[in-house]
C-alpha cells in the first residue's frame, strides 16, 4: 500500500504538471504543505512524507519532460534551455538554476525524511520541516512560472 500510494502521487504529479504547467508551483506548494504537516503530526508522519515525495519527484520528472520538449512558454526552460542543445544538456539543466535545483534538493529531503518516518514517535520531526522548508521554497522560486509574453516576442 505505501508504495501504491508513493507511485501514485508521481505519476498524478508528472501529469498534472506537464499537462497543466500553470498548476505546477501550487503543487509544489502543496507538497511543502504536506511535508510541513508531517513535520508535526506523528501520526500521519509516514504517509504524509510520501505524498509529499511522491508530488516532488513526479514534478521533476515533468520539469525534464517541459526541457526536453523545449516548452519555452516556462520561464525556467526559456532562461536555461534551448532548441539546439542535445538531449543530455537538456536534462542537465534540470539543476541548472536555482528553481530545479532546490526542487531536486527537496525530492531527496523529503525521500529520506519519508524512510523510517513510521518508527518516529518524536512530536517535531526536523528532517520533515527541512524537507518542506526546501519544497514551500521551490514553490517560492517558481519552476513553472509562464515566460513574460515580451520576453516571448524577443
């Protein structure tokens, strides 16, 4: 069940956002929320940290996707991409801002914050707040922010 659950909010999450783009910081956010909730609720510790992680890598996946599809209409791909970079530059530029950067850091937090989470009984779980510090301030930067229309026209 608990990986049911981990796959489930990666493939809803690569979707979504590669689909819907414009609805992907606010998932971001929501994910942050859900870490930031387990970080204080022990009881729901372990299945909130894997919605958490699950959202956060199915939206990195779908960042890779938006890159590798030179979907220039996001300001991350616009400013760190191009058309004429071949395939693993591409997917290199998946950290190469700051943006993909703290949302690949806030995928890993908050898989190692979900491992072991059900035997923490402790009331604050600092791993947990890190990873949703990481994840509300990947939301905060906008990965998938639209690109200015001026900056389109240029």
């Amino acid at each position: 069940m608990r990986d049911r659950l981990l796959w489930s909010a990666v493939l809803l999450a690569a979707f979504v956002c590669t689909a819907l783009p414009a609805v992907g910081n606010a998932l971001l956010a929501a994910a942050g929320a859900a870490a930031l909730w387990s970080g204080v609720a022990p009881a729901r510790r372990a299945a909130l940290l894997r919605v958490a992680a699950g959202l956060l890598w199915g939206a990195l996946i779908a960042l890779a996707v938006l890159l590798v599809g030179d979907r220039f209409d996001l300001r991350y791909v616009w400013i760190y991409s191009g058309a004429e970079l071949p395939l693993h530059l591409k997917l290199a530029n998946l950290w190469g801002g700051d943006e993909g950067t703290t949302l690949l850091l806030a995928a890993f937090l908050s898989t190692l914050a979900a491992r072991g989470a059900a035997q923490r009984r402790q009331r604050i779980d600092v791993a947990a707040l890190l990873a949703a510090w990481y994840a509300l301030t990947a939301a905060w930067l906008g990965p998938f922010a639209a690109t200015p229309v001026d900056w389109l026209q240029k």
